[in-house]
C-alpha cells in the first residue's frame, strides 16, 4: 500500500472541490434559469446575466438615491 504525501492529498481535494463546485454552479444555473423562465412566462420581461454590470451603467446608483431621498423628504414631513 503506498501512502500519498500531504501534497499529493492536496491535489487530489483540490480537483474534487473544483469538480464539485462546477456541478454546483450547473446546478443553481439551471435553477436561476428556470425561475427567469417562470418570470417570463408570467409577462414579466427578465433576463438572466452573468458578470459586473456594465461600468457606464449608472442607473443603478440613480435608484438608490432616488429612493433615499425620498425617505429622507418623509421624515420632514409634519406629523
């Protein structure tokens, strides 16, 4: 019986995991790719994307302060 060193041990765990986190992603894809088709389905227009969001997008951000400053003109607002 031949006894693998630590290193090769390592090697081996790293290829498992690698396998294993590639069946995971295939599998949560498919699972986001199914509800975005529900969503369409409903007459919702939703799409599936992968990666950052383009760098000039900016709308974003503009929703988010948007949305602040809003709870920020109720707060003045005299109760």
């Amino acid at each position: 019986m031949t006894d693998k060193t630590a290193i090769q041990r390592i090697q081996e765990l790293d290829r498992e995991r690698a396998e294993l986190f590639a069946q995971a992603k295939e599998e949560a894809l498919r699972r986001a790719t199914q509800a975005v088709e529900d969503l369409n389905a409903l007459g919702l227009k939703y799409r599936l994307v992968e990666g950052e969001s383009p760098a000039g997008n900016k709308s974003v951000g503009k929703t988010q302060q948007k949305g602040q400053a809003e709870k920020k003109g109720a707060a003045r607002l005299p109760g």
